[in-house]
C-alpha cells in the first residue's frame, strides 16, 4: 500500500511538472472547474450595460423596456447557506415587471490535493471523473440556490409570485449580475414587493453570495434576513442588496387621483321581471353619493346585449387607472351551472369572456356585484386579486325579487341599496361603505325576506387572495 501510494504521488507530480500552462509560469488557479456565467459578446469585459437593455449573464439575451428600480453599490456581500434568507424590498413604478438582476456569486475553500486535480484535468481530462468524486466528497456544496419575488403584508415578505433556482455550478467566485425573465409579470405600482434568496446546507468555507451597497443607497426599499425560513425578519440597517427591476409602463399606473367607475346592466326575463328596476336603483344609489353620471354607463334591457356590455367595459377601461374604484353591476337571469350570465334578448356572456373583459381593467380596487340566479357560480371564473365578489346566491340557488312598489328589485340589491343610504352598514365608522361591509349588512336579510333558500356569497380578493384583511372601500356617506 505504502509503495502504491508513493507511485500515485511521484505521477501526479509528474503530470504538474509536464503541464504546459505549469510552465508557462501562469501560476495555480483557483477554479472548481465550475461553468462561469455567459458574459454578453458587446460586454467583454462584463461593466454594467445601458439600463434599456439587459446584460444577461445565465439566460437569452434580449431587449427589454427600461430600468425601472435598481441599487448598484458593491461595499461587501452577505454569506447565503444553511437555510438563511436575505431579502431586499423595492417599490416598482411600473406596472409590469419584465426582468430581474441581482449580484451574486460563490465562495468556497478546496483542499490543495482537490486544487491540484481541478488544475491537472484541463491538460488531462481522463482525471475529470476522479475530481468530481473527490469534490462531491469533500466539498459541502449548498443547495441550489432560490431566487423568489414576494408581494408583502405588514412591511414584510408574504406570498410568492415567482421562483427560480440556480444551481452552485452556473455562478463564480467573480461576483456577477445574474438576470431572471419576470414574463411581463403585473404589479401594483408603489407598493412594496421583495426579492428573497435562500439556500440550505454549506458551510462558511463554501457559500453562495449577493453583493450590497453601504451607507442606504436605496431609499425605496430594506435589506432584511431570516434565520427562521421567512417566520420572522430582522432589517440590516444601511444596507442593500444589488438589484434591478426592469418593468414596462401599462398606461394606467396610480396617478393620484382616485376616480369612481362603473358598468351597471339590467335586463328582464321572464325569470326575473325587476332587473332593470334593480340597475336604477344602483345607478340612482351611488349618483347620490358623489359618483358622476358621466362615470357610470347604465344598460337597461335592449341596450343590455352581449356587444353592449363588452362594449361599456372596454369604454371603462379607456378610462380608469390603477388607484381608481370600479364597478360592474348585473340584475338578470343567470345560467344554471353559475357558467354566465344571460343578457338581450337571451345572449350568453360566460363567465371566462366576462373574466377576460375585467381582466383588462388597470383597476386593482373591482368591486362586481351578481343579482341572479346562480350567480355564486361565478366566483370559479371571475376569483382574482383585486377584486370583490358580491353575489346574491349560492351556485345551486335561485335569487327572488319583489315587484311591489315598496321594493320593486330584487332582495339582494334591495338591501345592498338599503346599506348604501345610511350609516348602519358603516360598522368601522370611517364614513365610508366598503364592499365588505355593505355585504355582510344585506347577507342575513337577503335570506330571511326569500321565501325560499338564498345565501348570498362574497368572494373578497382585495388587494389580494392571500392578503384580504383590508376592506374595498367605494361609497361615501
């Protein structure tokens, strides 16, 4: 054994001192034989590009709108193993977030037997599998490392719209902006969102690393970590991380002023004769409260078509903004499944073609209201952030109404209107009616004036599925 390993020795100093680039006085290299990041062929020497455009290091390169929100300070980097999380905020401007960038790399200490061979396989590669073993041995690779956007509750990190991971092997010990495709992801400008970064195992000799910024250079935003997998954060003061946010501008970003819109449609049936009687009183209800005629379209029966509808919602979208409160309103004869909606003269809108026409509202404040049989079915196409649900039944129930002229609507809009004109619906008393509020006040006595079952049902996404706990505030008292 002694002999044999003597043998082993004497070839790899051999090999070292037959090794050309050993002798062209090059000196050691450190290098894991790791893939370095891609630099873009007009970058060589891999500075900072233009901010309209994406350096791409790890990804296709490709033309992009601009630079939306960025820190480019390197003083240092934080050490990413073991399960700590770092994250940065940043408030967006834009309404679409296009790319990410952050400055990351690796670090690690390999034992010089380890070194040696990684040197020796460039001019060898029958050694390459031997390295590898030999790394996979001793070297306490952490895993790969996952990049995550979060939009935030509270200031702080909490759900996750997007992930990726990149492995140890794609990243160097030469720090570099590693770039991730968003796919034209929404946001709500000026609000708060997160880059977060986590990895598990390593050691403090062998770990990833995201460069930072000293003295605050980014006034938007906080670098924060976690020991605890994101349950508790503790902020680094006057520190950032590196970032950039590339985004593009969708035309209808918060402008500061807060305007009130709204699509409302009435149309008879013989199911339900008090549908467009129902849409004036909505119309008329929310006039009373400051909302400009001018702002509400208001489809009575013939003018309730298909074409109408569509029509009216693409005219709102041509008006509102991402801070502005919108609302559609429908009174008439649903389909049976919860599947749509009927309109004149017995026109099917579905609810995943009403889904689209929504869809396209910049709004993130959507209150929709469904005075119809069936109509809690709708929650399954029309349940999105931003929006709040009222619906005056349940998927398998029918909606009553009265044509007495002492309510002459339906139940459900009847006591919604009821909620709208005083103060007892007002339950926080900010002296506004949320949606929320004038719901849960027109629930029970929806149910207690029908004379057969109706539960009405309120899906509340705002502003998000995972973070409802604010109310959709629309009329004032």
């Amino acid at each position: 054994m002694e002999n044999r390993g003597l043998k082993i020795f004497v070839v790899l100093l051999m090999l070292l001192f037959f090794n050309p680039y050993f002798l062209m006085g090059e000196g050691k290299q450190k290098n894991l034989g790791l893939n370095r990041l891609n630099q873009h062929p007009s970058n060589p020497k891999n500075d900072v590009l233009s901010h309209t455009q994406v350096d791409i290091l790890g990804e296709k390169a490709y033309f992009i709108n601009e630079i939306d929100q960025y820190q480019e300070d390197d003083d240092g980097y934080e050490q990413i193993y073991g399960g700590i999380c770092y994250a940065q905020s940043f408030t967006p401007s834009k309404g679409i977030l296009t790319q990410l960038e952050i400055k990351i790399g690796i670090e690690y200490d390999l034992p010089w037997f380890i070194e040696l061979f990684v040197h020796l396989e460039k001019w060898f590669p029958f050694l390459q599998s031997m390295t590898e073993t030999l790394k996979s041995y001793f070297l306490n690779e952490p895993s790969d490392l996952v990049v995550s956007l979060y939009s935030s509750e509270n200031q702080l990190p909490s759900e996750s719209f997007f992930s990726k991971e990149i492995k140890f092997a794609d990243l160097s010990t030469s720090r570099s902006w590693y770039s991730c495709s968003l796919n034209r992801h929404d946001v709500i400008s000026n609000q708060k969102y997160f880059i977060v970064v986590q990895a598990y195992n390593g050691d403090k000799d062998t770990y990833y690393t995201w460069s930072f910024g000293s003295n605050d250079p980014y006034r938007l935003g906080t670098a924060m970590v976690s020991v605890d997998d994101g349950a508790t954060w503790s902020h680094l003061s006057s520190t950032d991380f590196c970032f950039r946010v590339y985004g593009e501008s969708t035309g209808e970003e918060p402008d500061g002023t807060v305007n009130h819109w709204a699509v409302i449609c009435g149309v008879d049936s013989d199911q339900y004769t008090v549908a467009q009687a129902s849409a004036v009183k909505i119309y008329n209800s929310l006039c009373s409260h400051g909302w400009y005629s001018s702002h509400i379209k208001l489809l009575k029966n013939e003018m309730g078509t298909k074409k109408g509808v569509l029509e009216a919602l693409s005219w709102m979208d041509g008006q509102e903004d991402g801070d502005d409160v919108v609302l559609f309103y429908f009174c008439g004869h649903g389909e049976g499944r919860g599947m749509g909606i009927y309109l004149y003269p017995s026109e099917f809108l579905s609810g995943w073609e009403l889904d689209d026409a929504i869809g396209e509202l910049g709004s993130h404040s959507i209150v929709m209201i469904f005075d119809s049989c069936y109509s809690g079915g709708l929650q399954q196409y029309l349940g999105k952030n931003y929006r709040v649900l009222l619906m005056s039944s349940q998927h398998d129930e029918s909606s009553q109404g009265d044509s007495d002229p002492q309510i002459d609507s339906g139940y459900f809009t009847y006591y919604l209107v009821m909620g709208l004109g005083g103060t007892m619906a007002d339950t926080n008393n900010d002296h506004w009616i949320s949606a929320e509020e004038v719901f849960y006040y027109a629930e029970h006595k929806t149910s207690m004036k029908a004379t057969i079952p109706q539960h009405p049902q309120l899906y509340d996404a705002y502003p998000s599925i995972g973070n409802n706990h604010e109310e959709l505030s629309f009329v004032p008292l």
